[in-house]
C-alpha cells in the first residue's frame, strides 16, 4: 500500500525567514532564506504524485535545522508531473544551485554561498543524488530514505543512469539514511547498495531505529544523525555546527569516473 506524503502540523507556510522566489528558466516555486552564509542547503521533496511538495514535514524539518545554523536554505516543488525519467527534476536542482552561487536569491548580495549542500528525501533522494555529479560546487549530498527498492518504476527504468551519476565523484561527502521499517526499501537491500555501489570511503550509511519511511515523528532523529555525520565530515566545525556558514569550503573538483 502507498502512502501520500501528507503534511502535518507546521505546513503550508513560510518560516519567518523564507521569502518567496520563482527561477525564470523552470518558473520553479521556490522557499528561499537568504542569511549570507558561504553554504546554502537545497532540500529536494517526495515524489508528487503521491503527495510530495515543499511542505512535506521532513523537508520542513531539514530547512529548519540548517536555518536554525544560520545557514541559507531553499526548498521548492519540482515542476511537471514527476512521471518520467527524473531528467527535468535533475536540471531543476542545477538551476538553483547556480541561481544561489550567483546571488539571484539575494537582494544585498553581499555575501553569496560559495558552496552547496544538497540534501533529498525520497524521490527527492534519488534526484539530488544524481544531481551532485554536475554541480562543481557541491560539497556534501544527504539521501534520506531514498527509495532504492521502486527507483525503476519512480525513473522510468533510468535507476542506473542516475545512480551511476551519484556515484561519479569519488571524493564526494555522501550520507545515506533508512529507516529499518521503511516501507519501500529494506534494510539488507539498502545496505547492500551503499557498500557495493557508493564509494567506501566517502559514504556513511546509517539506520534508525523502529522507523518506517515516513519518519512520523521522529524527523528530529533523522536530523541528530545529519548533524553527527556533519560533525565527522567537516572537523574544521570544531565540535560546533554553527561555524559550517563561514567555512572556507574547498571545491570538490573530483571528475574521475565511476
């Protein structure tokens, strides 16, 4: 049985640092809270014909944890229907990330991000994950519950190409999340594709817990392991989450092939 992704609670609603922002070549709705940080997280949302948009509450939850950093965020809703070979939502994840690194979504402009985190949940997963391969400036890509187990039927039978593509850059920060219920993946499946297909020393795959795919409630455990797993990957934090705006990232130029 498929479940939609329904919004609880919170949803449907700016944060107070949100500001709308619509991309000219896609007309890409989009959430943007510009705080002039040197980092800008993009979360990317399930899949749409099941329900999934911007206000899906562990979009929600991962922009507010980065916004409570003071790192600027953008959350949007892919465009069209979603029924296809992920493509277009790939080239969305492109436009924003060059939107930020321009300053398109700042009006001071002051300080522009020089580096992007790309984070996905579900679907979303699966395209950010895909999109990291063409985005130079990409210095770390978060997949929570991406759904290993449907990703031929949610990609048109073009799983491989884009997985092939997440795996491109060796050197690439990668941190894979299931829930040990979820409802489309299973564990052994899961970990059996993050060990064989992923680089090793640059992927960390990590479990919660009596969790399914929805992660109803449990959305602030999802984001204590994205916090821990930031900590053991930039040390330059020094313990501290608060100094990822300002870090001097370097650029991941990594272009070996997979």
């Amino acid at each position: 049985h498929l479940r939609k992704h329904t919004a609880r609670r919170y949803i449907n609603m700016p944060t107070s640092m949100e500001n709308p922002f619509r991309l000219a070549t896609s007309a890409t709705s989009a959430l943007v809270a510009d705080q002039q940080s040197r980092l800008a997280v993009i979360v990317s949302h399930p899949w749409g014909p099941l329900g999934g948009n911007l206000h899906n509450p562990v979009v929600v939850a991962a922009v507010l944890y980065f916004q409570r950093l003071g790192i600027t965020t953008v959350r949007f809703d892919f465009c069209v229907s979603q029924i296809g070979r992920g493509y277009r939502q790939v080239q969305q994840v492109e436009e924003i990330a060059d939107s930020l690194l321009k300053g398109d979504f700042s009006e001071e402009k002051a300080l522009v991000p020089t580096h992007i985190l790309l984070a996905g949940y579900s679907y979303g997963a699966l395209i950010t994950a895909s999109a990291s391969a063409s985005i130079p400036a990409c210095a770390g890509c978060v997949l929570i519950a991406p759904p290993f187990g449907v990703q031929h039927w949610l990609l048109m039978f073009h799983s491989n190409y884009h997985l092939e593509q997440a795996t491109k850059r060796k050197s690439l920060a990668r941190l894979c999340i299931l829930g040990d219920h979820d409802n489309f993946t299973s564990e052994s499946q899961f970990l059996d594709l993050v060990e064989t297909r992923f680089p090793a020393e640059t992927t960390v795959g990590a479990v919660v817990k009596d969790a399914d795919h929805f992660f109803a409630r449990r959305e602030r455990d999802v984001m204590d392991v994205i916090g821990e797993w930031l900590l053991s990957t930039f040390p330059q934090c020094q313990g501290d989450l608060r100094k990822l705006k300002d870090l001097d990232f370097s650029l991941v130029t990594d272009t070996e092939q997979s």
